[in-house]
C-alpha cells in the first residue's frame, strides 16, 4: 500500500526562450498554490496528498502537465480554477476531471 493517497507531480520544466515547456505557463506558481491548497484543506501526510516537482515529463506539447499517482492520470490545466477543480473533484471525491484529461 502506498503512503500517500495521491502523490501529484507538477512539471515545472523550463527551457529556453521559443521552446516549449510547463515553465512557460507559471506551472512552478501553480504547483505553489496547489500545495498550499491541499495543507490549507488539512489533505497531508499519511494517506492523504503529496505534491511534488518534476522535471520534464516528455509530454510538453500537452502542457502544462500534472500527473496524479497511482492511478496515472495525466491532466493539464490552464489556471487556478482548473487545479481547483483535480483537487475537488479527484483529490477530494476521486472523480476524475474528464476535460482536463490529457488522453494522447
């Protein structure tokens, strides 16, 4: 059994200027948030919720890209709302979130 629930990984992958990477869309103030959203919730530790860096998770064309484990569900997102909504509905409900899913 795994100790965290969910263990969310946040590409936070930079490169340089014109290529693309989850850098490029704040995924590093993202993560930030999401993080402090889920101890703001009292969701950490045993059981609960890990979010984590990542470097590049290879699929920078679907980016920014969250992965959540163990069921490996991969999603992107595009603001606040968007991780808001993986953490309400997946985090918290284990729904998953069907239109930020990343499918290719």
């Amino acid at each position: 059994m795994s100790y965290y629930k969910y263990h969310v990984f946040f590409c936070t992958n930079q490169r340089e200027p014109g290529v693309a990477c989850c850098g490029q869309y704040n995924a590093a103030e993202i993560r930030e948030y999401a993080k402090n959203k889920i101890k703001e919730l009292e969701l950490t530790g045993e059981g609960g919720v890990r979010i984590n860096t990542a470097g590049c998770l290879g699929r920078c064309e679907s980016g920014p890209v969250i992965v959540v484990y163990p069921q490996q569900v991969w999603y992107t997102y595009i603001d606040r709302q968007d991780v808001d909504e993986i953490i309400s509905e997946h985090l918290q409900n284990g729904r998953i979130v069907e239109r930020l899913l990343i499918t290719d």
